[in-house]
C-alpha cells in the first residue's frame, strides 16, 4: 500500500508544475477534511454530494485561464503595503477603498476581501434553500480560503523570484505535501461558529505570513547540503528546458520545515468546515435533508461512519480513503 501511495504520489508531483494554491491534490484533500468536521445538521449533505465538491474544489484555479480576474483572487501581496500592514491594514474592503486605489488593491490581491464576498454569496444560498448554488459557492469558497492559508500567497516574493529561489511555490505547496501527506497528521477539529468572519480570514493571513520568512530561509538551509546538480532536475516541456527542485532537495526541504505544512493543510479543513458551518447558521438554518430529498442512504451512513473512523485514527491514506488519490488512479 504504501508503495502504490508513493507511486501516486510521483503522478501527481508532474502535475504540481502547472497547478496553483495547494495544487489539485491539496485543495481535494482539504475539502474531503472539512467534511468531516461539520456537524450533524449538514454533513449528510454535504457527504451526500463529496464527490462534487471535490472534485471542483479546484475549478477556482481552473477559471484562470480565461477570466482576467480570477488571478488576484487567490492572494494578498500584504508586504507592498508596509513592514506591519498585514496588522494595521483595514480589514474591511470599503475601509480598504478609502485608503488605497482600488486598482492597486485589485493589483496585488484581494483574497481576503473575496472570501468575504463568497461568504455572503454562500449563505444566500442556504437563505434561499438552492442546493445547487450552496455547492456551488461552497467549493469555491473552501478554495479561496485554503489559498490564504499559503505563507507564498501574502507576499510579492509568492515564488521566491526576487531572492534568487525561483521555484519555491510549487515546492512549498505542492510538492511537498504531495511527497509527504501520508504521514500527516490530518485530524482538523470540529467547526466551530465564526461570530466574525471578517476578523478569522485576517487572522488566517496573518498566521500565513508570519511563517513566509522560514520558507525563505529553510530553503537557504537545505542548499547547503546539495551542489546545483543534485539540487535541481532539467525537464524539456513544449521545447523548452527547464529546472525543477529535485525529489531529494524536497525531501530535505520538508525536514526542515517539520510539521509546517501539515499544520497549514490541517487548519485549512478546520476554517473551511468552520465557514460552511457559519454560513448555514446565518443562512437560517435550512433543514439540509430536506433539499437531498430525505436522510443519507444506509449505505452512504454506513461509508461516512467508516471514513471518520479513519479520519480520527489518521489511516485515511493507508486505508486508500482519500479521494485525491482515487480519483487520479482511476483516471
């Protein structure tokens, strides 16, 4: 078993080149975690249509190719506005407007101020009782805040291209964790209720950026033991040549960094699930059997019991119950 874990692994570390946020891999892992953290009132439905949301928890990522403004979505260059303005800076996005040009806002990011929007979009659906649109809204928001949780998502350094450590994105989230993730420890708690959202997804930034200057320098770190040649692999993609951290190098890297990334994936699950939970809550609480159409099916209950058994023991990869995986051998 964990041979085929590390072999998929290898698969899904081709694609990390092209992806973006926690890549594909990430996001799916997040958004099967933060299933299991919601309460009972809504996690049949939410169960009920796991594969959905999933699966298009990376359909953000997908819309940047043909949406201009997808892009600035995804992050908040923080550090352009000053040395402390990730905790002086307005949390509010008319506040913000009144301090800078929205231009420059838009320029170097919105992620925090988009979660917001997504936020209200999501709890207008449970208001309005529209299953299609809360799964809708609800993938997309899962995405935006797992993305805030990236320390290379707070900085104008997002791909360590202005200190000389080109690649160092991809690395950080997504080669690593797709390298490592069996052996994370991925129990999120509980959702919890968010009496202000506002301030939770600004914390989430905060906490992301604080840890950007160890993923700076446990790079530098890990060099010392490696020559350029061990460092870095050459791949030839579209006729051209390019250079990609070795599996060594992330291996090193990942080291270093101890449990950070876990740490990071982990409370992703935890504000997903805590945001799907509040937006339900300030949605008026609809009756979620309901818009399925009834209770789970048995056999749906009986899968769901399962897989949180695995959860809580953190065996979902040893027991192959992670979608992300599944999915990609099936394809």
């Amino acid at each position: 078993m964990k041979k085929r874990i590390a072999l998929l692994a290898v698969a899904f570390m081709a694609c990390s080149i092209i992806s973006y946020g926690w890549g594909f891999f990430g996001h799916k892992v997040v958004h099967q975690l933060a299933i299991y953290g919601l309460p009972k009132q809504i996690q049949g439905f939410f169960y009920q249509n796991q594969d959905y949301l999933v699966q298009h928890s990376v359909r953000p990522d997908e819309r940047r190719s043909n949406d201009p403004a997808e892009a600035p979505r995804h992050f908040i260059d923080v550090d352009v506005y000053g040395e402390d303005a990730v905790y002086t800076m307005p949390q509010s996005w008319e506040a913000a407007a009144q301090k800078y040009p929205i231009d420059t806002l838009k320029k170097y990011g919105i992620v925090p101020w988009h979660v917001m929007v997504m936020k209200e979009r999501l709890t207008n659906a449970f208001r309005q009782q529209n299953a299609d649109s809360i799964l809708f809204y609800a993938a997309d928001l899962g995405h935006y805040i797992a993305d805030a949780h990236v320390p290379l998502h707070t900085t104008l350094n997002y791909d360590g291209q202005l200190t000389n450590q080109h690649g160092l994105h991809s690395l950080w989230e997504s080669k690593v964790p797709e390298m490592h993730a069996q052996t994370y420890r991925l129990q999120n708690k509980k959702a919890e209720y968010l009496p202000d959202t506002e301030t939770a997804i600004w914390e989430v930034v905060r906490a992301s950026h604080k840890l950007f200057p160890d993923v700076l320098a446990l790079e530098l770190e890990a060099t010392k033991s490696f020559t350029p040649e061990t460092k870095y692999v050459t791949v030839e993609r579209n006729g051209r040549t390019r250079k990609y951290y070795s599996d060594d190098f992330a291996k090193k890297y990942a080291e270093l960094l101890g449990p950070t990334v876990a740490l990071r994936m982990q409370n992703s699950a935890e504000v997903v699930s805590n945001f799907w939970y509040t937006c339900w809550v300030d949605g008026g609480k609809p009756d979620m059997d309901k818009l399925m159409g009834g209770k789970i099916s048995k056999d749906k209950k009986k899968a769901l019991k399962e897989e949180k058994k695995s959860w809580q023991k953190n065996t979902l990869f040893q027991e192959n119950r992670v979608l992300a995986l599944k999915k990609k051998a099936n394809s």
